[in-house]
C-alpha cells in the first residue's frame, strides 16, 4: 500500500511531539505547568517540521536514500 503525505505527515508529528513531550519534560523542573508552557513551544515546532518535511524539499537531507 503506498504511503500518503497525509499518513507521513501524522506520522512525522506523532514522532516529533513525543520527543517534544519527553524533551520538556526532562529539561524543564518538576512543575506540571512549566512543562506545559515547555512542551507549547516545542509542538509548534513539531508540527512546523513535519509541515516542511512532508510538503517542501526543505529537509530532504533527513531523508534516507534506499
């Protein structure tokens, strides 16, 4: 089954929000609203880069070459 830039998209975000997700967590202190006010920004950006990786040649670098 071919794999549809919607499915790559989601794809892509739900990797990149679990690392933001973790990321904040990690680096923020042990406050359940500072890591969320951590964890914002970083979805944003999430979501950006899926954005540029799924519909531009912007990161076509990351790509593996089979």
């Amino acid at each position: 089954m071919p794999r549809t830039t919607h499915y790559r998209f989601l794809r892509t975000v739900g990797i990149l929000g679990t690392l933001a997700v973790v990321l904040s967590g990690i680096l923020s202190p042990p406050d359940p609203l500072t890591q969320l006010l951590y964890a914002g920004p970083l979805l944003l950006v999430a979501v950006l880069l899926a954005a540029l990786r799924t519909y531009t040649d912007t990161l076509e670098a990351l790509e593996p070459d089979f």
